[in-house]
C-alpha cells in the first residue's frame, strides 16, 4: 500500500454512492481466464484458494492416516515396509500441522478480514498473494519427494541425530528443509501483512475493542509466529549445514548437542500449536453469537484470554522434553507453566457455554460443531493437563496418549471449528446454503467416528503402547482397542467425505442466500453474498462491536452507518486507513493493482532454494536472478500508487 | 455425587483396560510406577469428573427450558453470564493449584536419583538392542550382555544410559517412568521391582526402522538368585562336546566373530551383542523372536527377513553350518 496525502476523501450518502458502483466494479474486479486468476491480488480469490488448497492437503494427510491405520488395525501385519509408515506417519503430521492446520486458518482470515473490518482489502495484496503462493510451492515440493519414494521419514519433529545426513543419507530430510524454510517464509509474511492490516485498515469508529474474537486470534498467532518462526528456520539451516557442509552444530561427537535441536524446535512448535487453535477458537467465539442470537459473554475477558494463552505458550515449550534428562527444578518450572495455562482456556469454555445458556440457540449444522467443539477442546484440554504433570508424562510421553490428546486438540478445536465455519461463511463466500439435512449426518457421523476413533488411544497409551511403531506384537494385548480405533477413524472419514460432497453440490446447486441468511451483527453480513470485488460500496463508520444488531442491543444512541453513508473512495484501487487506537481516518491509502510478480518471486525463490539445498548450483544461480528481477520490478516506484511525487 | 461416581466408574474403565497388560502402565510393581500410577489415577479422576461436568453444562445451556421467544428470532440484549466466567475459572484455579501442589509432591517422590543405590546397571542403546554392561570394583569381574538387564528384587538399582547412535528412550512401564538415551550424553534413572518376576520394557522413542522391535526384559531376582546369576555370567561358555558342537563353533568363530563376542571362543567381535550366555534370555534380537531352535535357525539364515533394517547382514552359510551353530549355541547356558 501506499499513501496518498493531498486529497480529504468525500463523504456521500448510499444513492449518490449507487451512481459509482459500476466504476468501482471496473476498478476492482480480476479480470476472467487463468492470467487474471494467476495475477490476482484479490484477497477473497486467494483466501478461498488457501482453503482449497488446505483442504487439499487435509485429504491427502487423511489418506495417509487411512492406510497407517489399516496396518495397525491387528498386529503382525505387512501391508507396509518399516520406511514406507515411518514416510507415511512423518507426512501425515507434516501435512495436517503445516500444510492444512495454519493455511487453512490464513484462508478464513484473508477472505473475511477485509469484510469483517470495513475495509476493500489487506494491507499489502501482492504480498498476500506471495504468500499463498510460497505455501503452495512448499507444499508441493515436499510432496514431489513423496512421489520419488523419498519423503521425510523422521517424525514431523525430526530429531537429531536421526535426521543426520550419517543415519538418514537421502535427500528426506533436505525435502524438509526446503519446504519449512518456504513455509517459513509464507507465513511471515503473512503474518505481517495481518499485523499492519489490523493496525491501519480498520473502518473509522472500529476501536480496538469492537474488532471480532477472529481477529484477535489471528492477530496474536501473527504476532507470536513473528518470534516463533525464526527458531524453526534456524534449526533447519543449521541442520542443513550439518548434512551438507560438514559442521557439528547438533552432533555430539563433534562437540554439538542433540538437544539443542529440541529447544530449537520446540521453541517454535508449541507457539504453533497454539497458532493453529487460536484463530479456530476465535471462528467459534464469532459463530456461536450469530446461532445464540446474543453477542459473546465476557468479549473483552475472552480477547485477553486468547493474548495471554499465546504469551503462556512461549514459555512451556520444555513439557515436549521432560524425559530428556533436564534438569528437575526446571521441569517443574515448565510443568507449572504448563499448567498455569489452563486458566485462559477456561475463561474461554465458560464464555462459549454461558453464551449459549443465556442465549436462544438455532440448531444449525454450524451451530452442531459449535457445540461439539466444546466438548472436544475440554476432552483435549485434560489429556494435556495430565500430561503437564511431570512424572505422569514420564509415563505417557512418547505413546498413544499423547497422540490421543493432539488429536483432541488439533481435531476438536481446529477442524471442527472450521468445519462449523464453512457452514456458516459458505453462503458469504458463493451465495448459497450448504444442505443442512447433510450437513447434520456429517457433523454426527464426523462426531462419534472421531470418538469411536480417538478416545481408545487414550487407554491403549496407558497400556503402553508407543508413538510411530509399524507394528507390535500379538501378546501386548493392544490388538482390540488398535481394531476399534481402525473402524472408528474410517466412520470418521466417512463423516470428512459427506461434507466435502455437501461442499460440491451445494456450490453448483444450493439454495441461494442473500446478504445475511443468519442474521449476524458483523459488517461482513453488511455487503452482498458473495461480496462485490470492492468489498464496501461505501467505507462503513461503526459505531458498536455488532454494527448490525444496533437497534436490537440497544446499547446507546450512536449507529453505526453501514449501507447508508461514508466514504467513496474511488479514484483508482483505495481504501481508508485509520489511527491504530480509536480508528479515526487517518490517510487514503493506494493499493495496488493485479501483479505477476508474487507468482514469478515464489517460483523463483524456491529454484533458488531448491538448488542450494541440493547443491544443483544452475537452478541456484538463476532462481537467485530472477528473484533479484522479480523483487526489483515488485518494489519499482509506480506513479498509480502515489509513490512518485507529482 | 452422581458426577464422582460416573467418573469413577468412567476412570475404572481404562484402568481396568490398562491393568494385566505386559506393557500397561497400571501393571505397577515398582515404586516409581506405584507413585506415578497414583498421579495419573488424581488427575485422571479429575480430568474425566471435568470432562463430564461441562457435558452436562453444556447439553443443559442447550437443551434448558427458555421463556417462550417474543422477538421473533431477532438478536437480544447483552444480559449477564459473566457470573459463568467468574465461577468456572475460580473453581478451576482452586483444583489446579491443589494438583499442581501434587504433582510437585509426586516429583519429589521419584525424581531424585538415590545415593544408596545397591548396584548400577550401563546400558547401552543401538539400533535396534540393549547392549547392558555390569561393572565391579574388580574389572576381572565386569561383563557384559544383551536385552536383558537383571536386578535384585526390593532394592534400587541405577541405571547409567548412553547411545551408541540416535535417541532412544529406555521405558519399563511397570516399574518407573521413561528416559530418553541421547547421545553425547549419559542420562541416570533408577529402578526398584518389589516383587521377582520378569517386566517388559521397550524403546519409547522413534529411533529408525525397528523402533518397533526394540523390547527388552529386567528380571528381578531374590538377592540369592542374582548373585547366583552374576557369578554364572562371569563363566565362559561351555566347550563343545561333540563334533557338531565343534564344528558349530568352528563355524561360529568363521563367520560371526567379526560382530560378536562369545566367551568360551575365540569371538571377540564387539559390534553385535554379546552371545556368551545366549540361551538365558527369553527373546531373541530384542524381543522380536522367541528363544527357541526354529527362531533362532531362522534368525541367523536371514536377519533382514526377521527385522529388515536390522544391524546383521544376511551371512551366507550353508544349511549344514547353520544347524552345527544353532547346536553350538544351545549350549551356551
């Protein structure tokens, strides 16, 4: 973006905006055909192909988990060679974690900030678009070495010295490398592209303490991804360096520490793992007022409470290591911590059913995994509370029960959670309803084949049962509960396809929806379903958290004006940007037009990586060329963009 | 009172499950297990009587009956619930501080390694087996063995982890928590058995292909019985009786002695595990096989069947070899 200061914007009623529309249509919209969908900045055209492309990758990490599980549905099997599950396991985790857990969560914050803040896009649109860009290329090429039979086959935390170039010589784990280092790159981008949204792009009234629980918990797994990315990047360059050019960062008999690796990585994954539920808790916190027909209880207890989480999180990163040796004193400082943690996910539970108890609830689909999100973040919540006790995790670490507690956690709370919120947003996104008559068998065959599926791991942990074994024996006496958990994770999958066929037919012929089929209070129910490629004919002024529910709530005499007035900003791409605490406008911002130049950058930036990774100095040089190029003419001073003095 | 009960009979389930397993955490015939079983028992308690309170919460905020809806499905005012929020993290915070309180209690109990112990075991962990060294004050009488670490029942005994290679972790469930064996480093846990008997442990951490075939066995012993057992291991084993004995060896130290060491021979291989007293362990290649004829003559005519991956090539040897060193090795008693 940049700032055009010389001119006040005008101010105009909805009849005189009406005149404009069809010029801002003309200013705005992507034009048809795949150069236009290659170059768009579009952020609802990228939001929605980072659902897809997560979804995707959800498909790809299930089938993953299919075939594991019908190689551990008995004991003894062969289905698998020992290196063919330990690919399929890492692949699994680092599918659902990296490539569907954070992107598809990007995808819902892309498409709906803009709308929920009042403004025409994000902060910084080529940007967004590299973004998308860069996960999809790490995405790929992680699973281009699956193809080649040579996919990470470490675990999706890779410990060293496994991960070493002496113990696992292929190019698996440089894969790895490749694909976080991109990934790492995607995401913090993205996350400042969030941040500088959040502080400059909100509508004119929205204060920090009318924004939807959504963009608090975007907001926060940003903020902390800008700290936690950095020590996963530096764990897999360092790593590299070990494999390729023959240095000991994490290698003992060179005076390196196997541990180091651990701190390094667990430093950024358990921020992560809350960056993958916070946003998702946030879908919740905003969904269940518009199916309770009342805003949330306790908004502002909630918000600090998704901070605080997030600001906890950095500091027990420790309970990952707890059979590691560390010393005493300070595992008890990190199980403490561990559990400390707690409290702000209990404010958020008691939130959720207070807000329902108080409220008139409609049984959607949307409001069904609503609901069953609760149960199932509490059921996930204890399984790591007992885990944060040190000497029971010395017990449970490294077995099914904690398999059976992320499950909860990363199942429960982020696919549930957006699972309801495609039921809700489908109709915002493409202008029809999903069908609810199968969209309540998904959400009940998804509910009890995740519990058939799920909770067993629990007890066949407690029988001893570890992580990432291809196979165990017939007298250990886990052959029953593994053959339950088979069966319930198939319903489970079951449940998956029903919604993603609801997804397809109701995409071709759903029953059409208007601007607000729910009736929600938040300015993305303000603008047409799906919304006009301008977003606001008119930059809205807000007045309240629920712009739209103002008459009702009662809470005051000031209204917001949504649809009625505000500002036409339509002298080429702009929006409005305002001051950070009370959102008073500030200057007009100028966005950019569609550019080639995301695309070009990524591709680039992973030939380049790519070759240095795997030493093929060519792809090197030129990526690195042709990145230099990209990046100039990305960043070349443009006249539209008032970056030119006049 | 309905809620401590359901939640009793629901903690009673997994317990029950758990319990009579050989692996199974409730198995517990150690201290550190006792300790640790009762910990899990409170907080397990307490996690199943939460999970079932906000069940019942929640179904009741959706299913209570509301006065009848006037509005016509329009949203209403913001009123009250904050109360919800207040109450439920109150409570939540007494019960966590009176577990967090345990748990620092718990660690206290089995953290600490003890000063007294009565003998002290190194292991050694590979890919994919034990490799378990007793030492004595008199290095005549150090030796060594392989998956299977014998103890004295009632008395507490450290045990010293080093790797020869990844991460590993050294877990008998029925006896005291895991620790992970990292290399460069030379981490300390402490077991005590109360009662003789065998517990099986296993590796608790992703360690390569056979992670999953890494088993191995402590055997408490009465005092008696594991000073009996010591004195015997320092023995060499038996020399062959019969032609096919020696012909065994013969072939034995041809073809295996790169890899092992088998005292009684000349073998002196340090690569693979010690096969000296081969015959006293209950499994074979680290829980993978039984000990018996058959598996062991499958076993050495080819590993990579057995557990592909593992350590030891297939040696080509011929069937009449084959059968000369399983005789030879039956002997070593």
């Amino acid at each position: 973006m940049a700032v055009e200061t010389f001119r006040t914007p005008m101010l105009v009623t909805a009849e005189e905006a009406e005149r404009h529309a069809p010029g801002l249509e003309r200013i705005w919209e992507t034009p048809p055909g795949l150069w236009g969908w290659l170059t768009s900045v579009d952020h609802k055209s990228i939001g929605k192909r980072y659902l897809v492309t997560s979804i995707i990758f959800l498909i790809l990490g299930g089938l993953e988990a299919a075939v594991m599980r019908l190689q551990l549905a008995q004991p003894g099997m062969h289905l698998l060679s020992p290196e063919a599950y330990a690919q399929l396991f890492t692949m699994h985790g680092v599918t659902m974690i990296f490539l569907y857990a954070f992107p598809v969560l990007s995808g819902f914050s892309n498409y709906l900030w803009p709308l929920l803040l009042g403004s025409r896009d994000m902060a910084f649109p080529r940007l967004n678009a590299f973004s998308y860009w860069m996960f999809l290329l790490a995405g790929i090429a992680m699973y281009v070495s699956f193809l080649t039979g040579r996919a990470p086959d470490n675990g999706w935390f890779n410990y060293v010295p496994y991960a070493s170039r002496g113990f696992d010589p292929g190019v698996n784990i440089d894969a790895y490398a490749l694909g976080m280092i991109l990934l790492g790159v995607s995401t913090t981008v993205g996350a400042i592209n969030f941040i500088v949204t959040l502080i400059r792009l909100r509508a004119p009234g929205m204060s920090l303490n009318r924004i939807p629980i959504i963009i608090w918990g975007t907001l926060t797994a940003s903020l902390a991804n800008l700290f936690a990315v950095p020590a996963v990047t530096l764990a897999f360059v360092l790593l590299w360096f070990d494999r390729s050019w023959g240095t000991h960062f994490f290698d003992s008999t060179g005076g390196g520490q196997p541990l180091l690796w651990q701190h390094l990585f667990w430093m950024f994954g358990h921020p992560w793992v809350y960056a993958i539920v916070l946003p998702a808790m946030g879908i919740v916190s905003d969904g269940l007022p518009v199916f309770c027909r009342r805003p949330l209880v306790g908004y502002s207890l909630v918000a600090l409470a998704t901070v605080s989480t997030m600001v906890l999180g950095f500091g027990v990163w420790v309970h990952h290591m707890f059979a590691t040796g560390l010393p005493v004193t300070s595992l008890s400082f990190f199980s403490s911590a561990s559990m400390v943690i707690v409290l702000p996910s209990a404010v958020a539970v008691f939130a959720w059913i207070a807000t329902i108890w108080t409220g008139r609830p409609r049984f959607t689909t949307a409001f069904l995994f609503f609901a069953g999100f609760v149960l199932l973040f509490v059921i996930g919540g204890v399984s790591g509370f007992m885990t944060a006790a040190v000497p029971a995790d010395w017990q449970l670490t490294h077995t099914y029960f904690v398999v059976a507690h992320l499950h909860y956690v990363i199942i429960g709370i982020n696919v549930f959670a957006v699972v309801g919120g495609v039921y809700m947003w489908f109709p915002k996104m493409t202008g029809r309803f999903m069908n609810e008559t199968l969209g309540k068998w998904s959400f009940w065959v998804m509910f009890i084949g995740f519990n058939i599926g799920f909770f067993p791991m629990h007890i066949v942990g407690l029988q001893g049962m570890p992580r990432r074994i291809y196979t165990y024996p017939a007298d250990v006496g886990w052959g029953t509960m593994n053959l339950i958990i088979t069966h319930g994770a198939y319903i489970f999958a079951v449940g998956v396809l029903l919604f993603l066929v609801n997804m397809v037919v109701s995409r071709i012929g759903g029953k059409r929806a208007g601007a607000n089929p729910w009736g929600g209070g938040t300015l993305e129910w303000s603008v047409s379903s799906p919304p006009p490629p301008y977003n606001f004919k008119l930059i809205p002024i807000v007045a309240r958290r629920h712009p739209l529910w103002e008459e009702e709530l009662g809470e005051g005499q000031d209204r917001s004006s949504t649809n009625t007035r505000g500002f036409l900003l339509n002298h080429g791409r702009e929006t409005l940007g305002t001051t950070m605490l009370d959102a008073e406008p500030d200057v007009i911002l100028k966005m950019p037009e569609d550019s080639v130049m995301p695309l070009l950058l990524s591709l680039a930036l992973t030939a380049f990586t790519t070759g240095l990774l795997l030493k093929l100095w060519l792809l090197f040089g030129i990526g690195g060329g042709v990145a230099l190029l990209a990046g100039i003419a990305w960043l070349w001073p443009q006249r539209s963009l008032s970056q030119i003095e006049r | 009172m309905r809620v401590v009960l359901l939640s009793t009979l629901l903690l009673g389930i997994p317990a029950l499950a758990a319990a009579g397993t050989p692996l199974g955490i409730f198995s517990d015939s150690g201290h550190d297990a006792q300790e640790i079983s009762r910990l899990i028992a409170l907080f397990g308690g307490v996690s199943i009587a939460v999970v079932v309170l906000i069940a019942l919460l929640l179904a009741s905020s959706i299913w209570h009956r509301r006065p009848a809806d006037t509005s016509g499905g329009r949203p209403q005012r913001d009123e009250g619930g904050l109360p919800w929020i207040y109450w439920g993290v109150g409570i939540s915070a007494v019960v966590l501080l009176i577990c967090m309180l345990f748990n620092l209690g718990t660690i206290a109990a089995v953290a600490r390694t003890p000063d007294d112990a009565a003998i002290t075991v190194q292991v050694t962990a590979h890919q994919w087996w034990w490799e378990v060294e007793y030492q004595d004050p008199d290095s005549h009488k150090d030796f060594l063995s392989a998956n299977e670490i014998h103890i004295p029942a009632g008395e507490k005994v450290r045990i010293l982890l080093s790797s020869a290679d990844v991460i590993h972790s050294f877990w008998v469930p029925s006896l005291a928590g895991k620790m992970d064996v990292i290399p460069g480093q030379t981490n300390v846990t402490w077991v005590q058995a109360d009662q003789p008997g065998t517990y099986r442990g296993e590796c608790a951490v992703f360690c390569g292909a056979e992670h999953a075939r890494m088993e191995f066995r402590v055997v408490a012993q009465t005092p008696k019985d594991f000073e009996a057992w010591k004195v015997h291991q320092l023995e060499d084993a038996p020399q062959p009786q019969d032609a096919t004995t020696l012909r065994g060896r013969l072939a034995f130290e041809s073809r295996c002695a790169a890899c092992h060491t088998l005292r009684g021979s000349s073998a002196a291989g340090m690569a693979g595990p010690d096969l000296t007293h081969l015959m006293d362990r209950s499994t074979l290649a680290a829980g993978t096989l039984p000990n018996d004829m058959g598996h062991l003559a499958d076993w050495i005519r080819n590993p990579q069947k057995q557990k592909p991956g593992t350590g030891m090539p297939k040696v080509p040897v011929s069937e009449a070899d084959l059968a000369a060193i399983v005789a030879y090795l039956r002997t070593t008693h």
